[in-house]
C-alpha cells in the first residue's frame, strides 16, 4: 500500500528533470520549491484556509456536541444526522452541491468560499471527537458545579471545557490535515487566484509529473502525517483517567 509513496519519494531526489530515469541524487529540487512564487501563494492560501475553517468549526463542532449530548429537544435525531451527514457524503456531493448555492445566490468564488465550504466538513469531524470525549465524562461533575453555586456558562467554562480540551485539539489537528489536503471541494469553490496547494499541484501534472512535483508531494504527505499522528496522540492521552 505505502509502496507507490516509496516510489514517489525516491524519484523526488532524481537529479533528471524526468522521473523516467535515475540520473543521480539532489536536493535541489526541495530547494526550488520554496522559491517558487506559485507554490507559496499556494501554500498561503492553504494554511488560510485550514486555520480560519478550523478555528470557526472549533466553536460550532464543540458546541453541537455538547448540545446533542446534554440537551434534549424537538427534532434531536434528524439533527444530529444531518449535522453528522458531511462524514458519509462523497466529496464530489459537497462540492457540487455547495457551488449550485452559491451560483444561485450569485456568490463571487473566492478563497471565503472556499473557507465556507470546508466548515462544513469540520464542524462534523470535530464534533465526531467531542462527541466520542464527551460519552466517557462524567455529568454529575456538572451537576455538582450547579448544586455549588454555578451557573451554566460557568459549569461549562470552568468544569466541561477543561475537560475538552484534548479532543478539541485533536479534532481540530484532524479537521486542518482534512482541509490541507482537500482537492475536490476547494477546485469547484475556488475564484481566480485562489488555488490551494493541491489544486496547484493537480495543475501541474497535467503536463506530466516532475521531481518539483514529487518533493512538494512529499513535503505535503510528511506534514499530513504528522499532524495526524499529533492529533491522535493527543486523543488517546486525553482519553485515560
């Protein structure tokens, strides 16, 4: 399974401007990259959008999880489907879906659509975490905070959120690797001048994959997996008493 990113990384020190053939080893090519003026803009554009997509859903994704898993109300059931649904929705489905909206409402495509658009992923993935925390808590401490003289908002600040905290930063480790790598919702959101940084890439191998190509490829996968292994390791050490 691992064997084609392999591939992919050896080729990405070919000295050849071909991945065809083996011409010898180089760094130069991890060197062009960040002075290439494209692929900053890209990455600026990426890094936009995964922290402010991020940062919204942080609000929202925590409060919908405790709201589903402390408050009971009308419709409870249908909502939290529907809220959850983004997770088993194709990413075509979403990206198709959300350009109809803007369109109708003739929306200008920019990077905010772009943003917009990948809230809507977040909020569900960082509400899945929360959630999972939140069932492992125990509720009396709460009630024991309102029986001592709190009131609500300072039962949640003070006691619930601590207590949150770590499956926050983990859903949202999660959610900002999601947006990083997102291709299909960001290509079909996107105005002019607003590529991320896998757009730029699928830009690019269009004329055929180059080393430059396979070390931002690298790049990339590195600091995907590295994120996610940060955010799990969080997870799990949030998780134990």
């Amino acid at each position: 399974m691992y064997l084609p990113i392999g591939v992919l990384a050896f080729y990405s020190f070919n000295k050849s401007p071909y991945s065809a053939g083996w011409e010898g080893f180089t760094f130069n090519w991890y060197e062009k990259l960040f002075s290439d003026d494209r692929i900053l803009l890209a990455l600026k554009n990426s890094l936009v959008v995964g922290v402010c997509a991020v940062g919204i859903s942080a609000v929202f994704g925590t409060l919908m999880a405790v709201g589903l898993a402390r408050y009971r109300f009308a419709g409870k059931s249908l909502y939290q489907g529907v809220a959850y649904l983004p997770l088993i929705i194709p990413d075509i489905a979403i990206a198709v879906a959300t350009l109809v909206f803007l369109a109708a409402f003739a929306v200008p495509l920019n990077i905010s659509t772009i943003i917009a658009a990948h809230i809507v992923f977040c909020i569900a993935y960082i509400g899945l975490v929360v959630s999972s925390r939140l069932t492992s808590l125990d509720s009396h401490l709460e009630e024991a905070a309102l029986d001592l003289g709190a009131n609500p908002v300072q039962a949640f600040m003070l006691v619930l959120l601590p207590q949150l905290v770590p499956a926050i930063v983990a859903g949202c480790l999660l959610a900002f690797v999601l947006s990083l790598d997102d291709f299909l919702i960001a290509s079909f959101t996107a105005g002019s001048g607003s590529n991320t940084l896998p757009m730029e890439i699928f830009s690019r191998i269009r004329t055929g994959v180059k080393p430059d190509i396979n070390a931002l490829s690298v790049i990339l996968i590195a600091i995907s997996a590295f994120i996610a292994g940060i955010a799990e390791l969080i997870r799990v050490k949030g998780e134990k008493p």
